[in-house]
C-alpha cells in the first residue's frame, strides 16, 4: 500500500494571533528549518514522523497540519473534483471514522457547512469506490480530521495530525475559574527573563496552576505531549506505533529528577490550591512546585532573586472595577515593597486596571486570549535608584 502520509510535505504548525515569533523560536530549538512564518503559524517540511515529535515536543503549536495538497478551483465541484482525486483510500482506514473542518472565505460558497458537505462527498466516493465501504464521518474530532482550507479561488487539504488542539496537555482534570490555555501559559513564560534550571518562579494568584506547571514541565523536561493517549495520526494509514513508543521512552527518559522546588504558587483560595496540585500531580510535576494558601499582601518570596509572574482578573469576564483596581494596586505594593531585585510579569486583559500598579514597564508583549488581546508585562524591580 502506497503511504503517502511518509512523503515529505509541508506540516503548517498553528498557533493563537501573536504567537508565531515564539512558536518560530521553539521549532528552531527542537531541530527544524521553518520555511515561513505567518500571523498564526509556521511551516517546515516533514512528513507523518515529523508531525508526531512535533505533536509530543511543542508547548506552543495549536495544531500539526500535514498538507495533501493545493488546488485552484472556482466552483463546489471543482472542489469536490479535486478532493476526490486525493489516494484516501492510502490515508483513512474504510473502517474508520472522520470529519472535516474547514476554513472557508470565497464568493463561491456562502454556506460553510455545504463546502465541508461536499469535501465529505469526495473522499467518502473516493474511499467507496477503491474498497467497496465508507469510514463513518461526523462532527468528533477524535478520530481522523481533515481541514479544508478555501480562501479565494486557492484550496489546501491538510491532515490534521494533532486531532483535539494540542493545548489539551490531559493533566487540567479540573479548570478553576477562566484557566488560560497551557499553550499560552507555556508561551507567556518563553517571553520571560526566567531561567528554567537555576532561578526561582514565583506564581502568585495561581488559579488552576496552568503557569506553575507548565513552568514545572519546563524545568524538568516533560514533554508536552506525553500525557495524550489519543493523536489525530493515530488513526491514519502511516501511523508507526512501534516509532511512537521509542519517541515516548526517549522524552520519557529526557525528563528531569527534582532536587529542589523551585517554582511556587499560591493562591487566596484554598479550593484553587487543591485543584492546581491535583492538575499538578496528574501532569506528573507536583514535586516540582512548592504551594501555599497566601493572600499576595502576605507572600513571602525566596532569597534567591528569579521572576514573580501572575495572571490576575481582567474584568470581562470576572469581579468588578473597583475591586480589580484595588487588586492591581496590592500587586504593584507587593513588586515595590519585597520584589526589589526581581522581575515582575502581570499577564492582563485589562491595561486600565494594570494603571493601579503604580510602576514603569520596560515591556509590554502582545497576546491574544482567545478574543481578548492582552500585554504581558514586564517589570524591572531595581534595587534601590536605576541607575
């Protein structure tokens, strides 16, 4: 059988608006040449086992997406045309189960759901065809997806080896209120000044411990991705088990023995706390992070100066602006009185509060959350007058 999926092609590796210099960075430090960056991604050339070390090594990548192939069509059955001369049969198991997505912005279609009808069309009648039965399609995303992308007259069918976005690491068994994305927890810290083996993260205002553990994965060396049992190219002809368990055994075999915490979190709420050790535990990085119940007007910090980073309320979707104000100004009183050496991070949705501070950045990061956009920032605490 023919394995297309193991020809070198172009993987577009996604990632949330803002994010594609760091995603860039990080495909670089894991061995790949990028070919080109766009607004929310990076491509490379690779091939189904690629995708795979991409979908078990990335903190950043939102997606892996394996390109078939690329079309000019004008009309649905151009489309459909082009769709069905794809080999499936060589790609999708006929005892399998797919869906679609897509990406549709052409005056040829104004219903997305027919274009994603009639992408569906073409590889079930393909499959049909070449084997006499059809996998079962439907709207899970936990099998096989395949993305359409139809801007203009130029469409492009990719794989999409990921499945569920790789943001889902498995470990958040339970969310606290508003949980930031692992990935852009993991792309927040990149942007910091933190040096994950020698100095200190302090966490503050912790929630659900997103920042903490992924800060914890970091710093021991976890991969990201060890924690999923279920990956989109798993469910692909070209899927290698036997190259999945060595690519595990030798993450596995990378990560990190904990001889001292140096992360630590904390939170007013005792709930936050526990559910953030249980999500903590589940990621396999409990011992990594030392927690604590502590309103951030009582925290004591460690003598070894490192980064304190949190991630308060913005007011969207929680608290009130009066007491988000007061919030920002505890903050600002916490950096100013025993941060002094230190480097600030407030990761805010909201830079009318972050005002309440009361200090001078010397950055401020772009990000999106979700459709929030957001600054990370950044808060040199000098030690007596900057010079």
């Amino acid at each position: 059988m023919a394995n297309i999926l193991s020809d070198q092609t172009t993987l577009f590796i996604t990632c949330p608006l803002k994010l594609a210099p760091l995603l860039e960075q990080e495909i670089k430090s894991l061995g790949f040449i990028p070919e080109s960056v766009s607004d929310v991604g990076v491509s490379i050339k690779g091939s189904i086992r690629e995708a795979m070390a991409l979908c078990l090594h990335s903190r950043i990548a939102s997606r892996v997406l394996l390109l078939l192939k690329e079309f000019y069509v004008r009309t649905p059955m151009d489309m459909y045309k082009s769709v069905y001369s794809l080999p499936w049969e060589d790609i999708i198991p006929d005892d399998g189960y797919f869906t679609v997505v897509t990406s549709i912005d052409t005056k040829t279609i104004t219903n997305t759901h027919f274009a994603g009808q009639k992408c569906k069309d073409g590889i079930v009648d393909r499959i049909r065809k070449h084997r006499q039965r059809r996998p079962d399609s439907g709207a899970e995303k936990d099998k096989t997806v395949i993305f359409l992308y139809w801007h203009h007259t130029k469409c492009s069918v990719y794989v999409d080896m990921s499945g569920t976005p790789l943001h889902r690491r498995g470990y958040r068994m339970n969310p606290w209120r508003a949980p930031m994305r692992e990935n852009l927890a993991a792309a927040v810290i990149s942007a910091t000044v933190w040096a994950p083996y020698s100095m200190p993260f302090v966490n503050p205002m912790c929630g659900s411990g997103t920042l903490a553990i992924e800060a914890a994965m970091m710093a021991s060396d976890t991969a990201p991705g060890s924690m999923r049992s279920n990956f989109g190219f798993m469910h692909v002809f070209g899927y290698d088990k036997e190259l999945w368990r060595h690519l595990k055994f030798d993450a596995m075999e990378a990560k990190r023995e904990c001889d001292m915490p140096r992360i630590f979190a904390s939170d007013i709420h005792p709930g936050a706390v526990r559910i953030a050790r249980e999500n903590a535990k589940e990621a396999g990085v409990e011992d990594w992070i030392s927690w604590s119940v502590c309103d951030v007007r009582n925290l004591t910090l460690p003598e070894q100066e490192g980064i304190i980073i949190m991630n308060p309320e913005y007011g969207q979707r929680l608290g009130t602006e009066k007491s988000l104000e007061e919030e920002y100004k505890d903050i600002g009183d916490l950096f100013k009185q025993k941060c002094s050496g230190w480097t600030g991070y407030v990761f805010t949705g909201n830079l009318q509060a972050a005002k309440s501070i009361g200090l001078r950045t010397s950055k401020r990061i772009p990000f999106f959350n979700a459709d929030i956009e957001c600054r990370l920032l950044e808060f040199p605490l000098y030690k007596g007058k900057k010079e």
